[in-house]
C-alpha cells in the first residue's frame, strides 16, 4: 500500500506538470535526425513484435529451455 501511495505522488505529479503547469517562453522540442531513425524504428520493432509475438515467444523458450 505504500508503494502504491509513492507511485500515485510521482505520477500524478508527473501528470500535473504536464497538463497543468504553466511555461514561461514554449519552445518546440525538434529530434535530430539519428533521433528519428531510433524512434521510426522503436515503432516498427512495437508494430512488428505485436502483430506476430510467436517469434519472440519462440526466441525466449529457447534462450530459457523452456521449450
């Protein structure tokens, strides 16, 4: 139950810097392109790995001798 009470405190307050606290001068926040490449492929590894899991599935029993 404590922990539960920690997270909430951090997250919420998280959630409220977000959302509610102010900014003095806004400013967009540009990725490089190295940056893009990660994040286009951090999105197909998710895409990839949620529309066919079998694979990893697969690679994880092996790796463990689960399987």
């Amino acid at each position: 139950m404590v922990f539960a009470v920690i997270g909430a405190f951090y997250y919420l307050r998280v959630l409220k810097a977000v959302y509610f606290d102010r900014v003095d001068s806004p400013q967009p926040v540009e990725a490089t392109s190295g940056q893009q490449v990660l994040m286009w492929a951090n999105g197909g590894a998710v895409l990839l790995l949620g529309l066919f899991p079998d694979t990893l599935i697969a690679t994880c029993r092996a790796v463990f001798g689960l399987g």
